[in-house]
C-alpha cells in the first residue's frame, strides 16, 4: 500500500471538479487499513467510486479509497430455494449484480447499473423500480474507524429507510463497511415489474417465463435511454430526494395542478416526485454557468465542464429556494455534500 500527498481527486468522483486531499490511500487489504488508522491522520473519509458526492472544498485529512475485492456464495442451511452470497465491499457494484445473475441468482435484478460500489450501497440503503437493498441484505460486517474492531450487524438494526440508514445518520463515518451479505433466490424468483416500464420492455414474455436476466435487461435498457453517464457529464445521480407529504396538502396542490403525480406510502402520507417539482418550476434542461437540471431527468444535476464544488452547490440551493416558494416543499439533498455543514440549515 502506498499513502500520497496532495492528491487531485478530480478522477475519484463522479462529479469530477478539482479539489486536493491532503492524504490519499488506497486500500486493498484489511491489514492496510488497520495500519493506515494507526497512523492517526484525521479526519479520515472512506470513498467508493464517489458516485454520491460532491466536494466544496479541499480535502484536509486522509481519503481511504476502498478497493476490498473478492466474492462467494453457499447454500442457505435455513431455506432450499435461497443462497447466501458474501461480497467484500470495494467490488463494483453493476459487476457484482451481474455475476449473481449469471449464477442464476434473483433478487438484485432491479438494481442493476446503479454506479459505485458494493460497500456504499448500505449507506443511503440504495434503490430503483422500486426494489431496494434492505429487501436482500442479511447482514454486514463493518471496522469501527477509532477502535479498529471488526463487528458483524443485523440489516434489521441498520435503521434502513427511504435512501438512508443509520450509517448517514447517527453513525456517520464511525464505520468503514467490508462485507456485505445477501440472502438471494435460487428458485421460485420473486419478480418486480409493475414499476415505469419494465412490463412494456419485457414485450409480452408471459410472466412464468420471465427470468432475473430478463428483468435486468430491461432496467438498463430504461436506465440507459434516460440518465447521463457520468463519464460523458458530471454528475451524482438524483441530488435531492423526493418529498413527502400529507394527504391535505396533496390534494391542495393536486387543485392547483391538476397534473400533479404523487405516490401512496404509508397511511395518509404521499411521495411527490422531485423531478416532477423541478420540471413544473421549469428547471429541466436549465443552465446557470457551468451547471444544470439534466434536459431528461432534470433531478440530476451536471456539472457541464469545469464547474467548482462551490458552483454546484450554489445552483442546488438555488434549485431547492425556488421549490419551496413555489410548491412549500424542502428539498433535501440525497448527495453527500462534503464538508457536511455546507448545506445552508432550513434551505
Ligand atoms: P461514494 O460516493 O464513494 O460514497 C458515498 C457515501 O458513502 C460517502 O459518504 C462515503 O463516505 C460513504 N461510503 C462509501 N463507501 C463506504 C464504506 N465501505 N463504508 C462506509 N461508508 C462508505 N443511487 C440509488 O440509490 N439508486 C439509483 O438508482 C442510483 N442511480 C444513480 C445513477 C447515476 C448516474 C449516479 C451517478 C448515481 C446514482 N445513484 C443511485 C447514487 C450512487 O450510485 C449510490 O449512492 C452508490 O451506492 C454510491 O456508491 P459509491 O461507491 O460511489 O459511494
Ligand atoms: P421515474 O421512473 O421517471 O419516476 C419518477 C419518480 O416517481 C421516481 O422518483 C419514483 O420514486 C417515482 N415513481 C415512479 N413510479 C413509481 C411507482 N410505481 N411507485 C412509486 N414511485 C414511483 O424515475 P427515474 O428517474 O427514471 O428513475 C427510475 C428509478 O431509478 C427510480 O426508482 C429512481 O429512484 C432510481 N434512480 C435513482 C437515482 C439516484 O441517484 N438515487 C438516479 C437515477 C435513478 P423512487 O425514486 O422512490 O423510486
């Protein structure tokens, strides 16, 4: 292993702008990083592929880049039809959902082409087409950064929730996650299609048919006519996560806007979807400077060349005053904005 000085991490993120981080390691093996955290360089920040930051200023401590490989699986002693697939956290997190498909495995269909790595995935409890981590993940083990213990948890103490968990809460950079494992179908896969338009894209295969493959064929098919690639123009995916809300306010608004779409959760409560917001608000496509609402999906936000952590933040806090002047709703973003203090409090 090898610990750098000054290093751009223009290339270490998705939204490519140019900041220095003081230190820079990256990490292989667990013994590496148990000495790295020995050496007492603070603070210290664990980076996947950075696929879900966004950097306003210089990094001042040690950037631990995780590239942990290695995968298997066994048989599930509890269930027949289910396999238990272990995943050391620094593997790419597409490729991995790949290979559990090539072994036949169903589960993590869904998910596919979602960027970053497998040990992020936890971390804002990743999800699409309306499947998310926590319907699979078993268990994790994760190094506690200041003691250097190595510790095994529950999904189920996680505090998984809509794109969050305790790891972007209370837990906040307390814990490097290593290993993840997931309890996948062998048998009898249960599918998901009823979301967007992956029924339409299965083009009448009837449903006995239809296989994990299949339905992941069609998540990239959809994923791939519709987001940016962020090799072609910066970006971190959705910036912010959509609202909720109660059922007098939706219907408020649905008066006003006839047009409105908004989802059922729980008893009484909505989700409105952001991008419906920024679209009606007239953000899709828009520029200012070097960044912009994507022209399909405006909830991604591109840094369209050269643009600073500073200008995009600028235009996100910008974005989000101009949703809650004109619908009342608070967006909050879903990137994690480093420093953490950076957003603006009641923006
Ligand atoms: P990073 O960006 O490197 O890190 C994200 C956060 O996790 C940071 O706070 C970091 O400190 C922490 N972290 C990283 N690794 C670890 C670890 N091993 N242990 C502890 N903490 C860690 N997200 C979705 O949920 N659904 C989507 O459909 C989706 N689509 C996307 C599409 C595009 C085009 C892009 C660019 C992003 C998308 N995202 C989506 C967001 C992103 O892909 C996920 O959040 C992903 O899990 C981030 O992985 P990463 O390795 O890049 O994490
Ligand atoms: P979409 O299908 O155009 O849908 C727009 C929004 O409506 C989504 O935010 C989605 O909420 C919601 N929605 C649509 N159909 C729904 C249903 N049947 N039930 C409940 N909610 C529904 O969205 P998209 O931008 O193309 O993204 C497709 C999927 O990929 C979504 O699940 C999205 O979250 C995920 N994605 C996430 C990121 C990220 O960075 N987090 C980036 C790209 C795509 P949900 O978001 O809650 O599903």
């Amino acid at each position: 292993m090898r610990v750098f000085k000054d290093v751009n991490l223009a290339n270490y993120h998705t939204f490519g702008v140019s900041v220095q981080s003081a230190w820079f390691a990256e990490v292989s093996r667990l013994t590496d990083l148990l000495t790295l955290l020995r050496s007492g360089v603070h603070p210290t920040l664990v980076l996947g592929e950075g696929s879900n930051v966004l950097f306003t200023r210089d990094f001042p401590g040690l950037v631990i880049k995780n590239a942990m490989s290695g995968k298997s699986l066994m048989p599930d002693p509890t269930d027949p039809h289910r396999v238990v697939v272990e995943v050391a956290s620094g593997e790419n997190w597409h490729a991995f959902v790949r290979w559990t498909l090539e072994q036949n495995l169903g589960g993590l269909e869904n998910l596919s082409l979602i960027p970053g790595t497998t040990g992020a995935a936890p971390v804002q409890n990743i999800g699409a087409y309306g499947v998310e981590l926590a319907d699979v993940l078993q268990e994790l083990e994760v190094l506690e950064l200041h003691t250097g213990k190595l510790l095994r948890l529950k999904a189920a103490d996680c505090g998984f929730g809509y794109r969050t968990s305790r790891f972007k809460g209370e837990w906040k950079d307390q814990f490097l996650i290593t290993r993840l494992f997931f309890a996948l179908s062998s048998q009898q896969h249960q599918l998901h299609t009823a979301y967007g338009d992956i029924e339409s894209h299965l083009g009448g295969i009837p449903p006995e048919q239809r296989t994990p493959q299949q339905v992941s064929e069609a998540v990239m098919a959809i994923r791939r006519s519709k987001l940016p690639d962020p090799a072609q123009l910066g970006n971190a995916g959705s910036f912010f996560k959509n609202p909720e809300t109660d059922r007098d306010t939706r219907d408020a608004l649905l008066k006003k806007y006839p047009d409105l779409v908004s989802f059922p959760l729980r008893e009484n409560r909505f989700k409105v979807p952001a991008a419906w917001l920024l679209d009606k608000a007239g953000w899709k496509g828009k520029s200012i400077g070097r960044v912009a609402c994507h022209t399909s999906q405006p909830l991604v936000i591109v840094n369209t060349g050269g643009a600073s952590g500073l200008e995009i933040l600028d235009f996100a806090v910008t974005v989000a005053a101009d949703i809650r002047e004109k619908f009342g709703f608070r967006l909050e973003p879903e990137v994690n904005i480093f420093p953490s203090g950076a957003w603006p409090e009641g923006d």
